[in-house]
C-alpha cells in the first residue's frame, strides 16, 4: 500500500504539551516524529500549529523517501518484561514488598511507576 500524506495525517500521534513557565505560553510536539513541534500563547492555536508542523513533517518525508514512523499502540506491549538482578537486591525487595503486605511483583511496579 502507498501510504498518502492524509493516511499519516488520520493516525492518532501522541502529543505532549509543555508549559513554558519562563517565557510564556506552551510548547508542543510529537514524541514519535523526531523535530516536530511548535510553540504558541495557547493550546489551543499550538494544536492547530502542530497540525500544520505535522502535516509539513510528513510531506517532506515522502519527498525525501525518508520512513515515517506509525504511533505505538499499547496493544504492542505485553506488560511484562524479564529481569535480572543482584540477589542481595533481590532479597531487599523481597523482605520490603513482605513489610508492605504485597506481593514483590506489585512492589515494584510501584516503585516504578514513582520513578517514571
């Protein structure tokens, strides 16, 4: 299939906004396409801003035969991981996870989930 401009434009990119607590207003880009992004007073023009940007983003991509990257789904994550470690690590887990009253694996998706 030849993938069209609209055909990356329909895809649901993620989009972070940032406040920009020194000079004012937001600054806005997509995570998955490296360099696109847009300042603007509000979030509301800066969406319409990275619209444009995207649009721009991706037809100099296809001019220039350069890939396109689709956004990830969390479909694409089983939510599990393999992991090794010291076991005096793993015997600090064990004995903080048995304090907390929880199982070692709940342990630490908490304390991950504080890091990230």
């Amino acid at each position: 299939m030849n993938k069209t401009l609209e055909y990356y434009m329909d895809l649901p990119y993620r989009i972070e906004i940032v406040a920009d607590k020194e000079e004012g207003g937001f600054a806005l880009h997509c995570p998955e396409l490296p360099g696109c992004a847009t300042c603007a007073a509000t979030v509301e023009e800066g969406l319409k801003l990275l619209e444009d940007a995207k649009r721009s983003w991706f037809a100099a991509c296809l001019e220039d035969g350069v890939s396109i990257p689709e956004p990830s789904r969390l479909e694409d994550y089983s939510g599990q991981f393999k992991l090794r470690l010291p076991k005096s690590l793993h015997r600090r887990l064990a004995e903080k996870s048995g304090e907390e009253g929880v199982s070692m694996n709940q342990y630490c998706v908490y304390l991950l989930s504080k890091g990230v």
